[in-house]
C-alpha cells in the first residue's frame, strides 16, 4: 500500500518536469502541487480535530445532561478556532502560489 503510495505521488510530482517546453521544468506547478498538499493536510487536521472536540462534547452531553450551557460555548468556542486555522491555510497556500 505505501509503496504504491510512494509511486503515485513520485509519477504526480514529475508530470511538470516530463511535460515542460524545451526541457525546462516550471516552478509554477510544484508550487501549485506543495499549494494542494498543504490544503489537504490543512483540512484533514482541521476535520480531525473538529470531530474529536464534537465527540468529546457530545460525550460529555451524554453523561450528563444537565450540563449543555456549560459545555455548548467553549465547544462552538473551539470549533471556530479549530476553522480558523484552516482558513489560514487556505489563505498562506494561495499567498504562496505565484501570480
């Protein structure tokens, strides 16, 4: 699984340099594809992170149910911090692609 992990990305990564005018490869389309993989790890750890807070939240609901005013904000709270730095990906991955 990992070796053929290691393949695909390995053949994606050198599409530019086999597909460039002249034999010249273009930076343009590794910073596009480091761009994407940022966002993808971006959102992957920011949809970890949201559903672990989620469950921890909703377990503690199921426990006790009196506690819902206590637990509701902070965890609305840390969901919006949790979006937030997913966003700041988003925004230094399309900061560092060139015009």
């Amino acid at each position: 699984m990992m070796r053929t992990l290691t393949l695909a990305v390995s053949a994606f990564l050198m599409v530019g340099t086999a597909m460039a005018e002249d034999g010249v490869a273009s930076g343009a389309s590794t910073s596009h594809i480091a761009a994407a993989i940022c966002m993808g790890i971006a959102v992957l750890g920011g949809a970890l992170g949201q559903s672990k807070a989620a469950a921890a939240a909703l377990e503690g609901l199921a426990r006790n149910p009196g506690a819902q005013k206590a637990v509701f904000v902070p965890m609305i709270i840390a969901l919006a911090l949790i979006e937030s730095l997913v966003l700041l990906a988003f925004v230094v991955a399309f900061i560092k692609i060139p015009a």
